[in-house]
C-alpha cells in the first residue's frame, strides 16, 4: 500500500467494522451482492409455507452473534491492519 494513502487512512481514523461479510454464518453467493442470508437465524415466512428461512441480511449488517472468518479477511489484503479489534457493545 502506497505508504502516503496509509498515512492518510490512518490520520482520519479509518476502520472497517465487523459485519455479516466477514462472519462464518454469512452466506453471500454473489461477491457484488449487498444482500445473502446468516446461517444461523432463521423465520417462519408468513407469505410462504414450508421449513422456516434463514434470515435475509445486508452485507454491512452485524449482531451480536458476530463470529470471524479468517478466510473472508484474506480479501482486505493490505487493508486488513484497519479491522476493528473490539466487537462493538452495541450498535449505533
């Protein structure tokens, strides 16, 4: 990372938060999707019958279910140093 573009990120306290893109019950199955399902919350559709649905979600989204996924962080590349460490006590 150009280390001029670093300073500036790092000056204007730039973070990439935790969200549902990163977590293991994250399911996006387009990458240029905003939109997937978690894994682990699931509805009973009123509209619809059969089994209950896992929830839909937004790729920015969190709960407090959040649960890393190293895999995902590979993506951030030389961007990864700006993950937020704490899990946020709630959100905004």
């Amino acid at each position: 990372m150009d280390e001029n573009k670093r300073k500036v990120l790092l000056d204007i306290g730039y973070m990439i938060r935790q969200a549902c893109w990163w977590c293991r019950h994250g399911r996006f199955t387009m990458l240029s999707s905003d939109w997937g399902t978690c894994k682990i919350h699931h509805y009973d559709h009123l509209k619809h019958t059969g089994d209950a649905r896992e929830l839909s979600i937004c790729r920015q989204g969190w709960c407090s279910k959040f649960e890393e996924d190293q895999s995902a962080l590979v993506k951030l590349e030389k961007f990864v140093e700006f993950v937020e460490k704490e899990m946020p006590s709630k959100q905004p």
